[in-house]
C-alpha cells in the first residue's frame, strides 16, 4: 500500500513525532495509539494514491532514502490526517468551571445608594437575643474567646451610641462578660475565666490607647506557644473590644445631607468572584457578584480628601448593603462590616434588617459574628433611660482605668 520506502513503525513514529512538535503538544492531545495512527494513515494514503499525480509517489527504495522526496508525500498525508481527527480525539477533556454571574442586577444611582443606607438608620433602638462566635482573635492569646468561643448574647441598642451586651455561657445561666458604652465611655466587666483575667476595664470612647506590649516591646512570634500572658497583655487585649465597634456595626449611621456635612459620595461598580452560598450551591462552587460602591470622601485641613468609609451594595435581585469598610487618617481599613441574611425584624414585622453581622477589626487582631436568634422576637423602637446602659463594677473586680494609666505613663516620660 504506501510502497518500498514506508513500513508500519516509520507511520506511527512519524505522527507521533508532528504531535510532539510546538504547534500540537502532545500532553494536551492525549496519547496516540499506534492500530489508530495506521489505520487513519491507510485511509488517507489510498485517498491521496486517487486524486493525486503518480509522480508524486515515485519514491526510491528503502536501502536508499532521500528525504527531499518523501517530504511532499509527508506533508499531505499528515496535514490530512490531523485536519481529519486533531489528535485530540484520542485524548481527554477536562471541563473547567466558570463561575457565573448572578443575575438580574439591579440599577441604581447614588440617590438610590443613599436611601438604602438611611432606611437601615431609621431604626431607633434593639433588644434581643444573639448568638456571638469569636473568631481568631486575640482573646484566644488570653484564655478568653478559646474557651468560650461561642456564646449566647442579650445585646440592648439606642442611638446615639448607646449599647449593653452580656455575653452568657450556651445553656447556663452563667455571664461570661458584660459590656457597656453611653456614646462617650466605655466599661468592660470580664467575669469569667482565670481570676488573673477577670477586671473592670474603663476607658474613653474616642481616645486610642497603646497596643499590646511584652516588656516595652510589641510582640513577637505566636503568643499560644506561651502558658501565660501578663496583666499588661490581659487588660489591653479586652480593652480592644470596645461596645462602641459594636454599636456602630449593628446600628448603622445615617448619610447626612452633603451640603451640610461637607462629604462627598463617589459611586462605581465592582464584580467579584466569591463562594456561591445559595440553597442549592454545589461544594466548592463559586459566583460573580456585582456590587454598586459608594466611597465616602472628607476633606482634610490641608486641603486634601481622604476616603472615610467604603459601602458595598449588592445588585442581585434587588439593591442591598452588604458591607461598610472604615478607614482611619492613614487610609487603614480599621473595621469590615458584612450584613448577612436581611429578614423581617419585631413583632409586626414592622422592618426588615440583617439577622447577621460579621465584624473585623485588624489593626485590633479580631473578628466576630452576631446573630439574632428569632428576629421576629426583636423589641424596635422601644425607649430605654440612660441607666439601662450603665455598668457599675457590682462585682468588686480589680478595676482599670485605662485613661488613667496614659496619664500616669505621660507624667513619667521625659
């Protein structure tokens, strides 16, 4: 059939050898086989013995061989061949899964942005039962958030800035910590735990205070490794969790009016790709989401803008706000807020809010969630006295008064 000059092995060898070359590799083919690479061979070689001149097989014997004149032969034959199968038909397909994006999205323009988030800041006040989970955080390094590190919560909210949460163990009428601020200071009560962990922590709202220090020193490698923490590093570690991060994350500030507040409102859109958390989500499957963002821009006394706070609305099936990102005077992300699951909140189902907060604070090393147990349970809008958010250090626990302590340092420094 293809004469003197070819023999079965030098067919196999020669197409295995145009599949290995740059133009077709073989890793992404598959592997040929030789009975398929023969017989698709025959096939087009008695093809091309019809259509084609004689002369253009008039080939030498095998003893003999010239490359020049098998070169013609080769290239229609073997063009021929893979134009017919690819070489891929002998190999596998691996599907590759795009995530898709989720739609319909909705449109919106900034006056639709703005309106969202003041809906959410009409609310008043909160009362009622949360589920609180800590996560990674620092309290862990000081024997807090690892044994408890799920609790029960009853967290009380009135605007401005008002909050009392008691952080009580699962199924036992037993407080873990209590936690207030009046929108000025703040007070902390830790009741549980190894009695060297246990204190009263005052402080001032607006003041920053040191971060954690081991002899003078910020520190350094993994704290878990160590069996103890000092006084020192107990004491600024809960000072990190302050009621007002709560109390800004769960009740959300309005946007006032530009004219007035100076701020400006700067609007775009972002897609991103994100675990698909749908009821019917496959494992390990992922989505596009779109979002609407609105950055927040305040001048500065130098003349300049610095972004303030970051909002992310989601767009699908609807207008939602997701998250709500603050920056300090550096441009550090300082809290990352995420509103998870929006559902009917108190007995009439008068609004509707998110059931789940998701609470990061970096720069103070710690995250947690809150979740209302049964929001239909939920008092809105009740009117509570400033004495419902008072703490009084009932228990006679070692006080700290962290204010005090910067004042005592700064009189000492030269």
């Amino acid at each position: 059939m293809f004469g003197a000059a070819f023999q079965r092995s030098e067919c196999v060898a020669l197409a295995e050898k145009y599949c290995r070359s740059g133009t077709l590799p073989i890793e992404k083919v598959g592997a040929l086989t030789r009975k398929n690479v023969f017989v698709r061979l025959r096939l087009l070689s008695t093809y091309a013995r019809r259509t084609l001149p004689e002369s253009w097989f008039m080939l030498k014997p095998i003893a003999q061989p010239r490359l020049h004149s098998r070169l013609p032969v080769l290239v229609v034959l073997l063009s021929m061949l893979f134009l017919s199968m690819g070489c891929g038909l002998f190999g596998t397909h691996k599907k590759v899964q795009v995530p898709q994006l989720l739609a319909p999205l909705a449109q919106a323009d900034t006056t639709r942005l703005i309106a969202e988030v003041n809906r959410l800041a009409t609310t008043q006040s909160i009362r009622g039962k949360v589920d609180i989970e800590f996560e990674d955080t620092s309290f862990a390094e000081v024997g807090i958030a690892e044994k408890y590190r799920q609790a029960d919560g009853s967290v009380t909210l009135q605007r401005p800035g008002m909050i009392y949460l008691v952080i009580s163990v699962p199924f036992i009428a037993r407080d873990i910590a209590q936690m207030t601020s009046n929108g000025q200071t703040f007070r902390v009560a830790v009741l549980e735990g190894d009695q060297k962990y246990r204190r009263f922590v005052k402080g001032t709202n607006a003041a920053t205070y040191e971060p954690l220090e081991v002899n003078g020193k910020p520190p350094q490698g993994d704290n878990k490794k160590r069996s103890s923490m000092t006084e020192n590093e107990t004491v600024t570690a809960l000072s990190n969790l302050r009621p007002q991060h709560l109390t800004d994350a769960l009740m959300i500030n309005p946007i006032p009016d530009s004219a007035q507040s100076g701020l400006t409102y700067v609007q775009s859109e972002f897609y991103l790709e994100e675990p698909d958390s749908g009821p019917r989500a496959k494992k390990d499957s992922r989505i596009v989401r779109g979002y609407y963002l609105l950055e927040e821009i305040t001048p500065t006394v130098s003349g300049q803008a610095r972004l303030q706070r970051r909002l992310w609305f989601d767009r699908y099936n609807g207008i939602r706000l997701a998250r709500i990102q603050s920056f300090d005077e550096h441009g550090r992300l300082i809290t990352d807020v995420s509103y998870l699951d929006e559902k009917p909140f108190g007995e009439s189902s008068q609004v509707s809010l998110p059931s789940k907060i998701q609470i990061t604070r970096p720069l103070d090393r710690y995250k947690l969630s809150i979740t209302y147990q049964a929001p239909a349970d939920v008092d809105i809008n009740r009117p509570f006295q400033p004495e419902a958010f008072t703490l009084e250090n009932r228990w006679q626990l070692p006080e700290v008064d962290l204010d005090q302590r910067r004042r005592n340092k700064a009189s000492v420094t030269p």
